[in-house]
C-alpha cells in the first residue's frame, strides 16, 4: 500500500483472502485498486464497486492476451503488451516496461 498527497493504492491481492461482505469495506479510502491478470476473474466485486464506491481500477495486464469484457467499463488504466484495439478503458498503454504505479493519475 502506497500513501501519497496525491493518492492512494493497493493492490488487490492484499485483500483477496477477505469474506466478501468484508471487501468493500476495506477498499473504501484507496484512489487506486491494482490488479494482475490473475487477479480480474476474482476481482468481480471490486470492478463492481469501483464507480459506486469512487476508486479507479489499474489493470496490469502484461504478459498474457486481454480479453475485453463487461469489466472494460470499470478499468480506468491498462497495460499491455501489444496494441489492440480496447473501448471503454480511459487509458490503455501498450509495452511498459515500468510499473503500472508510475501511470497512476
């Protein structure tokens, strides 16, 4: 977890071990939830409660194909290896080789 004047972060594996009912709570007061590509197929209620609760979502998605889908709508930043066409992300960076923090608005 990184604490800046600017913003908030974590990343979501921190609190993948949560009960759900537990999640939302702990997410509230971050700017920022980071996640791998590992970590989008478990992260349903996060990217659900993203706009509800007003945090962005930071997807690093490097090393394995994006797929997009429903959660496109909640993803604010993407990184990927190659360009593709993506809608629906605000930004979508394509062959980083930085870490997804340094992207951070």
């Amino acid at each position: 977890m990184e604490d800046d004047t600017s913003f908030k972060y974590a990343w979501f594996s921190q609190f993948e071990d949560l009960p759900r009912n537990q999640l939302r709570e702990s997410l509230r007061g971050f700017r920022w939830i980071l996640l791998t590509a590992e970590d989008l197929p478990n992260a349903t209620a996060v990217w659900m409660f993203a706009e509800l609760d007003g945090f962005f979502i930071g997807l690093d998605h490097r090393g394995s194909e994006y797929s997009s889908g429903v959660h496109n709508r909640a993803i604010h930043l993407l990184l990927i290896d190659k360009e593709q066409e993506i809608r629906g992300i605000s930004k979508v960076i394509c062959a980083a080789t930085d870490s997804i923090e340094n992207h951070l608005w």
